[in-house]
C-alpha cells in the first residue's frame, strides 16, 4: 500500500506544480517518503515536515494522503478476500537503504515535550559535524552525552532558518533519536540553517520528554545557489542562478580542466571579483576550445564572520572558432643546386599548426570553412604524404619557425599550406607559393636574316615567359634588366613562331643582349639569372643599278646607300653567274668595274672612301652580251662578311635578261 501512497503524493505534487502553485523541485521524493514512513496522517503533525514555501499547501497535501491511504487499505481488503490458498510468490523488490542513524529514530513530535522555559546551563555546546549524504541530505554527527546507568537520553535535533531557534519548539523538528546521527533531507530554504541538538534526560522517553532539555551541540549550514544553470553561447560562458535572501556576494571561480592545474578553490581562478553577482553572470574571457569547471560558492555573514557555502558547480566546454594562419612567409636559402626553405607564422590562439607542402596548390576554395581532417587529401588536394614533420620551434617574438624544409628535385613551383587543427576539425589557411630561381638560358643564338633578327633558345622549366633586353656592351645584366624590356614572348608564341623575332632591329653598332626566363607566382614575377649575348652589329648597305648604253655597249651604274655614316667603307665586288643568282663573292666571275677615277682598268674591285646615307657615286660594269645574273658583295672574309648585309635591288635590276627586254621595250616604243 505504500508504494500506491507515493505514487498517489507524486500525482498531487504534479498537480500543484502544472497549478503553478508549488515549485518544482521544492518537495522532494525523499520528503513524500518521510511523510508516509512517520505515519502522520494531521495537518499539525505534518506541516513541520514541510519546507517553508510549501507549508500553505499542507491542507491538500494532508487530502490527497488520507485519500491514498483509504482507496489503499481498501484495495488491501479486495486482495486479501480474492487470495488463493497457495499465492503465486512475486519476486522481491529490493528495499530502499534506510538512512544512517534510522534505527534509533523515536516517534516523537515537539507537542510530545515539555515547553523549554528557557533555563540555564553549564554544559559545554559542542560542534555538529555536517556531510553531505550522497542520496540528499546531510548526515549531522555530535558526540552524545555520557551514559548514566537506568537513564534514558532523546537528542532533539531542531533547524531554524536564517536565525537560530530560540527554543527548541521555535525551530523545526529535524528528528528526535537515542543516538548520536541524524540526517536532515530538507532542501534548502534560506542562505543559513541553524542547527541545535538539544538532549533530554530521564528514566525513560516519556519521563525524558517531560524534563528540561539542555543545548549540547550546534553548528550552522550554508545553502548554495538555487536553480543553478551555466550554459556556453558562441564563446561566451553564461551562468544564472538565485541566491537567498542574506546573500552579500557570490564568488565565480573558473578552474581549467586541463589535467595540469589542482581543482581547488584558488583565488587565482576567480573572475568577476568586483561584481556582486547574485543573479549570475557572464564571462567573455574564457578560452575557446577548453574545458573549465565554473563553481558559485555564497558569501554569508554569520555572527559577524564572512562564511562560505558549499559550491554549486558545473562543467562547461567553451566552443572553439579555429583561426587560419594569414601570415605564412617563406624564404628561399642556399644554392641553386641545394635550396631550402624556412617557413614562418604567428600561430593561432587555439589548436595546432601543421604544414603542407605540395606541387600542386591546393583545391580553390578550401580554405572558406572549416572542414573534417579526412577531407584535405580526398577532396582538398593536401594528402598526408605531403604534410611537413620538420621541428617547430617558438621564437621569443611570438613567431614560430620551421627551418631547412629541402626543395623536392624536379620542382619548379612548391605551394605551403598551413592547417590549424583541433578536436578533428580543420582550417585551412593561406597558401604561400614558392618559385624556384629559374636559371640562365642556354645555347641563346642570334640569328641574322638580314632585316630580321631571331633569337632562339631552348625553352627554360618552370618559365611562362622570356624577357629581352637591350643595352651597351659595358652595361652589367642586373642594372640592365632594371629597364623595361624591349619585347617578351610566351611559350606558346615561341613554339608557334619557331623563335623570339624582333620587331625592331637591333643597333647597327651593336649591343649586349641580355635574355631573362619569367615567371610568376601569386601574381609576383620572378625574374630569373639573365644570360647575356654580345650582338656585334650588322652593317646594312642597299645598292641599286642604272643601265647605260653607248658605243653599243651595255653597262650598270652600281650605286651605294648606307643606313649610317661611316667613314671608312670595306671593298665591293659586282660578280656576275650566267645561270642563277649569286650566292656569295665567290659564286660566279667578278666583273671589272670602272669609277669616276677611284679605279684602275681591269679592276675587279671597287673601295669607296666612304659611306653615306644619300646614294654614291657610281660604279660601272660592262654588261654586253651577257646573260644571268649580277650582284653586289663586299669583297672581305668570311668572319667579317657576316657583320655586312647588302640589300638587293628588285630582280629586274640584277637579272640581265629582263634589263634587255626593258631595253628592247623602250626601243619599240
């Protein structure tokens, strides 16, 4: 029948709290269970048992029990009439653990004694020993009296909230026992409980009740914060709470949960100490991504002393934001044949800093939102493999330094990627690129095509493009390559036009020729070691011939035009070939050449004293009877011959053919 009673009380507490005329969490389970075991079944006898919010509701409390009571005496009659001579057993229900000291509990309520006429007494008032019960409650713990043979001792242990109870029936009955424990299940209801344990001494219970008791121990508890609750909000840490009336300040500590610091109540963990913080708080300083316990402990004045209540606690993780490392720098050491590199960056406030160094950049976008760890080498473009294990060391400026990461053989361009990482979450921060030094071109050619000039090379690794640049032959490459380059090419104008080909001529006179491979890198353009040609100039001379007839003869006028002034000149020779055009001085027969008096008969040669950009004075061949071609050389060695280009005239003027039927032309007409 008493569980049917319990469950009966549950169902009217239920109501009265849904009625919002109780408090959740103000009567208990263990209050219903005290309330049915003590056999009160009267409003005067149960309202002491009630906490002090609650008493007002003693009236139906007092109903809904004499209620279960009746429906469960009578549901024991039905069973007891319908009971079979042999009952199935049922198994056992093991037994709630009676409370420490419950074996010598009396039944006695405060009307069973005498009223306390307030005498006096020499006896010493000793200490109540308080511990917390871990079913609820506190177990109270005094040391008894000394034993009289043939008298009997009651301990009258009573509470008085906020104040002590000036006698013993003032305060409310915590329990009357033959020994020296007890344990108090009332919840809390106000900032300090006074506790009394006042002792009865007689023959026997009833004489003991009747006689003046004497106050032999006492102690006072301090309640901590009702209806406490911490929660974490996006890094911020938010407790609330609701301290009793007598409350002057509640203490917040914050004890990290690190493995490393003692979970004490050290002064240094304390925050907030300015505030008075009854109602709560919120702390904004908290770590992200760490773990604290936040306890709430009351500060209460008692008989002029500041005294501190048990800690209401709670653990809290703080959530964590992992930051990208945005200032990643790399610097490139050593040779070209043995680079390195030496990464550094100012870490994160939370989580670890890993490295990536990979060939490739990483997938575009990745480093937008924080990602699972498995996700940078299957979609993210960053396996394991390449994740640098170089020692990170901490500078004294706050930097950490990763130093002598070796450049893979082969590389051209090596991308660095650093990853926080927390808890299997990644951010991914920004990628830094690093450009191996392109070196010199080799076997850089000048190739003269006489009005064109094309430069080849074999196409350098790693370049997007070749640079040119021009300057004097004493001029350094470093301070010429400072200029703007007179032209660049890419690789794909390079393979489609067969060479890097000047739009402009270079210097008649000369010039060093610096060629520079280009590359660029996070929109940086790298310049490469520039590879330097010693272009020795190409003199470019035009001629062009007039006919002139008389005596029946048939002769060339050769005339000469140069791009600039000189005042020397090399020797010219006209050589003629009857059956293609002259390939060089040599191809075919020179013919005699006559001048204004600069030659001799038979000469086979002319060397004017000069050149000049007007047209010269002519020179004269005898071309009668002749058949083929003509042309103009200058008459030097091979070596210096590819320093002079002679511009041919149009083929009418140079093949001898075409002049005579010009001339037959002419005569016809």
């Amino acid at each position: 029948m008493s569980e049917d009673v319990f469950q009966a009380l549950q169902q009217w507490r239920q109501r009265e709290i849904e009625a919002a005329r109780l408090r959740p969490g103000l009567i208990k389970d263990t209050n219903l269970q005290q309330i049915i075991r003590s056999n009160r079944r009267t409003v005067e006898e149960i309202e002491p048992m009630l906490p002090r919010h609650a008493k007002a509701l003693v009236g139906s409390l007092v109903e809904a029990l004499q209620a279960a009571t009746a429906t469960g005496a009578a549901d024991d009659r039905v069973r007891d009439d319908a009971r079979e001579p042999e009952p199935t057993p049922t198994p056992d229900v093991e037994a709630a653990e009676p409370l420490p000291g419950s074996e010598f509990l009396v039944d006695l309520q405060t009307e069973d004694f005498c009223e306390y006429l307030h005498g006096e007494s020499d006896h010493a008032i000793g200490q109540v020993t308080v511990t917390a019960e871990p079913t609820g409650g506190y177990l109270l713990d005094w040391v008894p009296l000394a034993d009289k043979p043939g008298s009997t001792v009651l301990y009258r242990v009573v509470a008085g909230e906020t104040h002590r109870a000036y006698k013993p029936e003032a305060g409310r009955l915590v329990g009357v026992t033959r020994g020296s424990t007890l344990v108090d299940t009332a919840p809390p209801a106000a900032a300090v409980r006074h506790l009394q344990v006042w002792a009865h001494i007689g023959s026997n219970d009833g004489d003991a009740a009747r006689r003046q008791p004497i106050l032999i121990a006492e102690t006072h508890l301090l309640s901590p914060v009702a209806d406490f609750l911490v929660i974490e909000d996006d890094g911020a840490v938010i407790g609330q709470w609701r301290a009793w009336p007598g409350v002057t300040r509640v203490r917040v500590l914050r004890i990290p949960l690190d493995g490393r610091t003692p979970v004490t109540n050290d002064p240094r963990h304390r925050i907030l100490g300015d505030q008075p913080n009854l109602g709560g708080f919120v702390d904004r300083d908290a770590q992200r991504g760490h773990r604290y316990l936040y306890r709430a402990i009351c500060e209460v004045d008692v008989d002029g002393h500041t005294r501190l209540s048990p800690a209401a606690q709670a653990e809290v993780s703080v959530s964590a934001v992992l930051e990208p490392v945005a200032d990643l720098h790399v610097t490139t050491t050593g040779s070209s044949d043995d680079l390195h590199f030496d990464l550094g960056w100012t870490p994160p406030g939370i989580g670890r800093v890993v490295m990536y160094r990979t060939e490739a950049a990483p997938r575009a976008g990745i480093d937008r939102t924080l990602l699972s760890a498995g996700a940078l080498a299957v979609s993210g473009g960053l396996p394991e493999s390449a994740r640098l294990v170089h020692p990170v060391e901490a500078g004294n400026d706050g930097v950490h330094r990763m130093t002598n990461v070796s450049w893979p053989r082969g590389w051209v361009r090596a991308y660095f990627t650093p990853v926080t990482v927390l808890d299997g979450q990644v951010q991914v921060g920004r990628t830094v690129i690093a450009t191996r030094p392109l070196a010199a071109l080799t076997d850089v050619r000048i190739i003269e095509r006489c009005a064109e000039q094309v430069i080849t090379f074999p196409w350098p690794d790693g370049a997007a493009s070749v640079s040119v640049y021009l300057s004097a032959t004493q001029v350094p490459a470093e301070h010429a390559i400072e200029q703007r380059p007179v032209t660049e090419i890419s690789r794909s104008q390079y393979d489609r036009d067969g060479g890097l080909h000047l739009a402009t001529p270079l210097p008649e006179a000369g010039c060093a020729v610096h060629v520079v491979a280009i590359a660029y890198t996070a929109g940086e353009r790298i310049v490469g070691i520039p590879t330097t040609v010693d272009y020795s100039g190409l003199l470019r001379i035009q001629y062009k011939t007039e006919v002139r007839r008389g005596g029946g003869r048939t002769s060339l006028a050769v005339r000469l035009a140069s791009q600039m002034d000189l005042p020397g000149s090399p020797p010219f020779v006209v050589v003629h070939n009857e059956t293609r055009l002259p390939l060089s001085a040599r191809d075919g027969q020179p013919l005699e050449v006559r001048g204004d008096g600069a030659t001799k008969p038979g000469a086979r040669s002319f060397h004017p004293k000069g050149l000049r950009r007007e047209w010269s004075q002519p020179w004269t061949v005898d071309v009668t009877d002749k058949k083929g071609y003509v042309r103009v050389f200058a008459d030097v060695p091979p070596e210096r011959a590819r320093t002079i280009a002679l511009l041919d005239p149009p083929v009418e003027q140079i093949r001898l053919d075409l002049i005579e039927a010009s001339l037959l032309e002419e005569q016809v007409s």
